[in-house]
C-alpha cells in the first residue's frame, strides 16, 4: 500500500514537472526584451533623413560644378592665350631689361591691329598678294596655308570673301527632317528643261569643318534670321546655342540685302 502511493507520488510529480517547463519557458520567452516598436521608427527616420541630406548635397554640388565649369574653362583659355600672345615681344622686352607682365600682349594686340590697318590699304593687299605668290609654290607650305585661309575667310567681317554667304537650312536626310548649314556659293545648273538656280549648301557633320555639300535648288532653301557667326556658335556648341524660335527671311529680299541683315 506503501509503494502504490510512493509510486503515484512520483508519477504526479513529474507530470507536474512536465507541465510547468513549458510554462516556465514561455514565460522566459515573454520575460526577454524585445525592440520596441518606437526605435525601429527612429532608426528608419534618421536612414530617410541621411538619403535626403546626401541626394541634396549632390544635386548642389552637380550644379555647382556645371556653373564653374565654362568659367574655368573660360579663364583658363584666356589665361593661356594672354600668355601665349605675350611670348611673341616679351623675349624682346627681357633682352632690354624691362619686366613688365602684359606689356608683350598689349604690343601684340597693337601689331596685330595695325596689320589689319596695313593689309586694308592697297600697298598691304599689294604686299599680301605678293606674299602669298611665293607661299602657293612651295610643296608642303601652300596646302597649310590655303586650308587656314579657307579658315579665317569663314569668319571674315569682309562680306566679299566670306566663306560663309548665309545660313541655311534644307530638309535632309528625309521629308520632315532638318538640316543646319550655310551657304557657301551658288551655281546655274542648265539641263533640257531650262536653267535651275542652285545653292551650294555646306553641311557640318562632326566638326565645322568636316561636313557634306548639298547643292539644293534656291526655292527649297529655307533661310533662317541669323547669321553666319551665330551659326557657327550653334555648330560649335553642338546646337545648345539654338534660338527657341527660328524666324525665316522673306525669299524676295535680294541676297545682297540678306548679307548685310546678317552682319547686324
């Protein structure tokens, strides 16, 4: 009787035991800490927060960047031609012992000015032409010097020699699509069915001297109210300096009258 109730003893004790491990570890389980639920917040607040101040500082500094750029750009190339002219006489300056900084730009300016004065009067052409008499029989020396004078008389302020007579637009490559140029010449194209006035059209590709000519009947010549420098800033900056709006020339104008609005 003894052993019966020692054995149920023990039974229901360790049935009592099993029970209250569970229990004992769940309540451990809810007795250990967990996140609450308001630093979780804060900690996603301030990541927001870090990819705000980091996504403006960029954007400020990207424009910071585009601004300063042209005008770095800008002085670093008028810095370097000062320079560049000022070598030319400052060697003669420092041979006579005198040390000034852009007194050999100043006398260059003042050379190449008075150049132009010379050159304008009949002796200079006289001169000029003799010179280039000389340079157009010399091998090598005569294909350098008539590529930079086709250079030069592109930007010429004299209209008789302007390598570029007016800017023009032509549809090209297809119906609806646009192409910038100038014109650079025109020429009679005399065929069975009569004469066809033709407009020599220059086409820049990838530089403004690289490009493709198109000779293009003058009645499909569209001519655009600019001129022949702001065109060349348009081919230059690769068509960031284009106008907003493009206003045509009246087609009954005389080609003379469209040069001298051009040079305005």
């Amino acid at each position: 009787m003894g052993d019966e109730k020692s054995s149920m003893a023990i039974t229901t004790r360790d049935r009592d035991r099993e029970l209250l491990i569970p229990v004992a570890d769940t309540a451990a389980v809810s007795l250990s800490p967990k996140p609450s639920s308001s630093s979780s917040a804060h900690h996603a607040g301030r990541e927001t927060f870090c990819k705000v101040i980091r996504s403006w500082a960029s954007k400020k500094f990207m424009t910071g960047c585009v601004i300063l750029f042209p005008i770095a750009i800008t002085f670093y190339i008028t810095w370097w031609f000062i320079h560049f002219v000022d070598g030319f006489f400052s060697p003669i300056y420092a041979q006579l012992g005198i040390d000034i900084f852009g007194l050999g730009f100043i006398t260059s300016i003042t050379f190449i000015f008075l150049v132009g004065v010379f050159m304008s009067s009949w002796l200079g052409a006289s001169v000029l032409g003799l010179g280039e008499w000389f340079i157009k029989r010399m091998p090598l020396v005569r294909h350098i010097y008539n590529a930079s004078k086709q250079i030069s008389a592109a930007i010429s302020p004299d209209q008789n020699t302007q390598a570029f007579k007016e800017v023009a637009i032509i549809r090209h490559p297809r119906i609806g699509e646009y192409a910038f140029g100038f014109i650079t010449s025109s020429v009679t194209l005399q065929n069975y069915s009569g004469d066809e006035e033709l407009c020599c059209v220059y086409v820049p590709t990838n530089h403004l001297y690289i490009g493709d000519i198109f000779l293009v009947n003058t009645k499909d010549v569209i001519r655009p109210n600019l001129s022949v420098r702001e065109g060349i800033e348009i081919v230059v900056s690769g068509g960031m300096s284009m106008p907003q709006i493009l206003s045509t020339i009246d087609s009954r104008i005389i080609p003379g009258e469209i040069s001298r609005i051009n040079s305005i």
